[in-house]
C-alpha cells in the first residue's frame, strides 16, 4: 500500500487516453481546471462570510419578552 509506481500512471494515462481521446483531453482539463477555480473562490467567499459580527447587549436581559410576543 505505497505510492504508484511510474507503470501504474503509465497505465492510467493510456486507459484516459482511450476513454475521452487525445483531442477531448484539453477541453477536459480546462473544465477540471475552472471547477478548481470556482471551488477555491467558493471557499474564500466562505472565509469572509464568517466574520465576526457585533452584537449590541439588550437591557433587561431574558426577562423581555421578544418584539414578536409583545
């Protein structure tokens, strides 16, 4: 169970040639590519969602009723 050997890739770079062809192969990785691309800017989005928000303190604490009860 160690890391692939240069056979192995050798092999998995001829069965990707056989199943999506020498010229569909660019459009594939491009596609690939651009997934990468919105996955990271996804995840920066997410980053700068989480800032901290400030939360001004209520008087009277929990024995005010909500402004939807009242």
């Amino acid at each position: 169970m160690g890391s692939f050997s240069l056979m192995h890739w050798a092999i998995v770079l001829l069965l990707v040639l056989l199943l999506f062809g020498a010229g569909k192969l660019p459009k594939v990785m491009g596609d690939l590519a651009k997934g990468v691309k919105s996955f990271k800017t996804g995840l920066k989005d997410d980053e700068s969602d989480a800032a901290p928000v400030l939360v001004t303190p209520v008087h009277g604490g929990a024995s005010r009723k909500p402004a939807s009860e009242a």
